[in-house]
C-alpha cells in the first residue's frame, strides 16, 4: 500500500473515532441541550492543548450481539492538556457511544490517565454523562468502576480531583464522584442517584421525580452532595478552571500566586459598623470577608448547603487561602450537623493542598434538639476539632462577636492548634451568653438581683479582654485593619514546619 493511502486511511479513520456515536446521535445530543464530549473538553482546556489517548481503543465484549456493533473510542473521550498553562488531565463520557456506559475497555482508559495524573502530579478532571455499567459485559464492567474507585482514593490528598456532572450518573457510578474532591451540577441537567426513581417506587412505594430525587438543586442544597450548582454546561466547565486557579498541582506544591494590585494596607472603614452592637441582631459574615480579600473577590463553596456555615477561597496578598466562617445571618450561625460536615471536610481539603486556613468565628453553640442528638451532632461536631487539629497549614482565626462553649474550642481555638488568634474589640468569648449563665448560677435569685448579675457576667466575660490576658487571643484589632493584620499574619507562618506524629492514619469520628 502505498505510503500516501496509509496516511489518508489513518485521517479517515481518525475522523470517525472523532464522531463518536456518528452525526445523528450528536444532534440528539445536542436537542437536549448538551455538549457533546469533545466540545466539553474543548470548552474545559486551553485551546489547541488537548492530546486524546486511545481514541481507537474498542470494546471486547461478543455478548448480546456486541461484536458486531464497535465504536472507536468505546464511549470515553480522555486524555490530557492544560488550564491556564498548567497540566491537567481529563476524561469525558461520551454519551453518543452507547450511552456513555463503562465497559472493561473504556474503564481502563480513564485509569490510565488517573494513573498518569498521579505519577505526573497533576489534578484530574471527569465529566460524567453515563448511563452507569454496560449491562452486555455484566462483571466486567462493574469490576472497571471498581478500579476507577481504587484509584480515586489513592490519589486522594495527592491531587486536586474533581467531577462534573452533565447528564445522568446512576448506581455504582455516583461513588467516584463522590470520592473526588469537588463535585459540579447543572440545573435540571444533572441526575444522581444509587436507585432510580422507578426502584424507589418499587421498594419504598415513593412516588419522586428523578429531578427531586437527585437532581442538582437537591445535592446541592438538601443532600450536600454536591459543591457548585451552575446554570449551564459552560458555566461548569468555566467555573472548573477557575477553582482550579487556587489550587496547586499536587500536595508537594503550593497554590500559584498572584502579583496582586489591592493595596495589603487598605483599611475599610466600613467593617467598623458591621457587626452590630447588639449581639442579638444579625448580620452578613460575607460584608467582613468579602471587603478584607484581594480585590473584594470571594470564591465561595457550598452556598446553598447548610447556610450557617461559609466555606470558599480567596487571595489575602496574592496568596490563596480557604476561608471558613460561621454565618449569624443563618440559624444565628449555630453549629449543626450539616455545617460540621462541610466545614471539616473543608478544613481537610485545604489541609492536604497546603492552602492556610482563616477563620472568621461568630458561633453561640450548637444546635440543641433531639433531632440533632439522635442523629450525631456530638460525632459530626467533634469532625471539626479534628480536622483543625490534625491540620497543619497555618490557621489564623478571628473572632468577630461570639464564641461561646464548645464551639469555641472547636472553631480553631489556640488549643486546638490556631497559630494566631484574633479578636475585635466586641468579641465576646465565654462558656455561654450572659442570660443563659445567670440563670444557672442565679437560677433562685430574684429578677433585680439577676439583672444586676447579667450587667455584671457582661462585664466581665462578654468582651476579649480575660482571653488576651491568658494568652489565648493574641491581638485585639480594629475591624477596619483586619486585612492587613491577617496578610501579616499569614506572612509569619508562611515558613511553618509542624509534622503530627508518625502513623499509618488517623480514626477521625465519620
């Protein structure tokens, strides 16, 4: 054959592979509204950075008649290429290729590139649209989703891992998006679930839309499955790049820096009056961070799930850091069970990618009830101390009004291992508030002498001053420097060397 024949024969087959499940199956997926997987990682990379891997790679499956019906690429597009000049690799479910279903073959395929993403230190990327394990292969396929899982978690803590969601995710394949760091869903496109709404009826006699079952409003606001719910495919695949902008490559790096133009001096005199003076009235713990970061620009996580607490990231300086806040304008900022979860979590992502961690601290306790008890507060609250103290990033926390009780301790107290412990001037920091203490030590004294003895509780333990005086607040500041005092804070542990004693892994309350 002639040279220029293998060569035409090689474009040709190339063009093929590229078409997926062919032109009419790309118009459909296109009339429902998605991109296909190609498009998605053109819209993900860099343009022009994308090298696709196994693009002829075929199933081998003869059951049902399967051998007679074999699409180049099997189903998934992977691979990888850059954001931003930097390498990440990516693989995309192809669902113009039987539904995008896992089969043996293609499950290697995206174990190849979590195994290189690994060895090459660098984040990996999946976009998930995937009508789960292909029934034709039985075993076989299900023993693939079993490797991609393996490799999932040994990765985890090494590089940043993150899932979108695009379309369906039923079953077995719902649990390596669930092992990756930070998952991504779009309204009324996304669907996740371990049974279908039709299983559910069968079993439990529910009758539920797969929208309310496991749609992207439902994990990202009841289940917490999911971090960021987006309007569209695009605002996913942008959104992606930049979470990844914070983010190193692997946990031997640190995050990229910024050259940033926001004067580190800049004082607002705005954080003055935000919190108010009676402590009792709420306010916005996003009207502190927000003005305090680089460029006013706050990264946020989790918005919509356990709105009590404020997870996300920023730049103080040009340096990325993970913010962690309690929020008084929800619940009065309480600690629950959702926002132990959360927060915790949080903590031990920023942890494992040396990103520092400040905490804004406004918390009366945790939420009291039956519900909460039954169903784990102590367990799920004692997440949080853990994860501060297993952490060994720097950790800087402000209080800005209350801490009181035990979610003082937990919140990133000097004991629980805080490098720098902050407050402002009307910070209050106590067993409890000044009423609930005064009942219990007064609890049969006359309304006078209660009065008095609030007055007196408030005086005495309703400021920062008895912390400052043990050493167990560092500095007392103005709000208005607090950007400055938190740049300089994070500049002092910059260099922070501290190794938590040898062992295999901790037992963290799960």
């Amino acid at each position: 054959m002639e040279k220029e024949d293998l060569y035409s024969r090689f474009v040709e087959r190339n063009k093929n592979a590229e078409l997926g499940g062919g032109v009419s199956k790309i118009e459909k997926q296109h009339e429902s509204g998605k991109m296909t997987a190609r498009e998605r990682i053109d819209t993900l990379l860099d343009k022009g950075t994308f090298v696709e891997l196994d693009k002829l790679m075929v199933h081998r499956c003869s059951n049902f008649g399967m051998d007679k019906n074999k699409i180049p690429g099997d189903g998934v597009v992977s691979g990888y290429g850059k954001i931003d000049g930097r390498l990440v690799f990516v693989y995309a479910y192809d669902f113009t290729v039987y539904g995008g279903t896992l089969s043996a073959t293609n499950s290697k395929k995206i174990v190849k590139v979590q195994e290189l993403a690994l060895k090459n230190g660098a984040p990996v990327i999946a976009l998930n649209d995937s009508g789960g394990a292909r029934i034709q292969e039985g075993v076989e396929s299900l023993t693939g989703y079993a490797s991609i899982f393996y490799q999932n978690t040994i990765a985890s803590g090494v590089i940043p891992q993150i899932s979108a969601i695009l379309g369906p995710c039923a079953g077995g394949a719902c649990y390596s998006p669930a092992l990756t760091d930070f998952i991504f869903m779009v309204k009324e496109k996304s669907h996740m679930f371990v049974t279908g709404p039709d299983v559910v009826k069968t079993v439990t006699h529910e009758d539920v839309s797969k929208e309310e079952l496991g749609g992207a409003y439902t994990h990202s606001s009841k289940s917490g499955v999911t971090h960021f719910l987006s309007n569209s495919e695009e605002e996913v695949l942008m959104g992606i790049r930049e979470l990844l902008s914070f983010l190193p490559s692997n946990n031997m790096e640190d995050a990229p820096a910024t050259i940033s133009t926001d004067d580190i001096h800049r004082e607002e005199e705005s954080l003055n009056t935000v919190v108010p003076a009676d402590p009792n009235i709420p306010y916005d713990i996003k009207d502190i961070i927000e003005p305090v970061v680089d460029d006013h620009y706050f990264f946020e996580v989790m918005p919509h799930f356990a709105k009590n607490a404020v997870i996300g990231f920023a730049r103080l300086g040009g340096k990325s850091v993970g913010i962690v806040a309690n929020q008084p304008a929800y619940l009065a900022g309480v600690l629950d069970i959702d926002a132990s979860d959360k927060i915790s979590r949080f903590i031990r992502f920023c942890d494992c990618f040396n990103i520092p961690l400040i905490t804004f601290e406004d918390v009366p306790g945790f939420l009291p009830g039956c519900t909460q008890e039954h169903n784990g507060i102590i367990r799920h609250g004692a997440k949080i101390v853990y994860a501060y103290a297993e952490a060994t990033v720097p950790k800087i926390t402000l209080i800005t009004r209350k801490a009181y009780g035990g979610a003082y301790i937990v919140m990133a107290s000097k004991q629980t291992g805080s490098d720098v412990n902050l407050a402002y001037p009307n910070a209050e920091i106590a067993v409890m508030g000044a009423e609930g203490a005064v009942n219990i030590l007064y609890r049969k004294a006359d309304e006078e002498t209660k009065k008095q003895a609030i007055e007196d509780y408030k005086e005495n333990f309703a400021n920062p001053y008895q912390a400052a005086e043990l050493g167990y607040i560092d500095e007392i500041i103005l709000p208005k420097q607090t950007r400055f005092k938190l740049i300089q804070a994070l500049d002092m542990a910059h260099n922070k060397m501290q190794t938590n004693p040898p062992k295999k892994h901790g037992n963290m309350p799960l």
